[in-house]
C-alpha cells in the first residue's frame, strides 16, 4: 500500500500523520526484521521505548499509556493506586 494511500486511510480513522511517518515506520519494520534477536521496541508515533528487559505485560502497559495519553495514564494509575489502598 503506497504511503499516501495509508495516510488517507489513517485521516478516515481520525489519525493525523504524513508520509514521512510512514517511511520512517516501514524503514524501522526492515531494519529490525533484518537483524534477529535484537532488543524489542516500542515505536508509536515519535516515541521509541527500549524494551530489552520489559516483560510482554510491561510492553501492553507502555503502549496503553501511549495509546490514552500520558496524563490520562497517570490519572488512572493515581485511581487504581488509591482503590489498591482501600482494599489492603
């Protein structure tokens, strides 16, 4: 799918990005299949998080996290932390 064509389908989602996202998206996809047993990372949108020690959970946290919002995360974790207080 030609990048333009995935920059129209992304704006139909609500998703602002441009082409060059999409190059440097595909480019990181070729380098890191090229090279097995590298370190995962996490890449969403200009955030790119080592992984090499995160467990798969620690990974979905991140990318919940990124997927919300940072203070929207924090805003959560804040209320799961008081709710865990009460109940101990």
């Amino acid at each position: 799918m030609p990048a333009k064509a995935v920059v129209e389908a992304a704006a139909k989602h609500g998703f602002k990005i441009d082409e060059h996202r999409v190059y440097n998206v595909r480019s990181a996809a070729k380098a890191r299949a090229k090279t097995k047993g590298a370190a995962r990372t996490i890449v969403r949108a200009s955030t790119t998080i080592p992984c090499s020690d995160l467990t798969a959970a620690d990974g979905a946290l991140i990318q919940a996290a990124l997927d919300v919002g940072l203070q929207r995360a924090r805003e959560l974790i804040a209320r799961l932390e008081r709710a865990l207080g009460r109940a101990a």
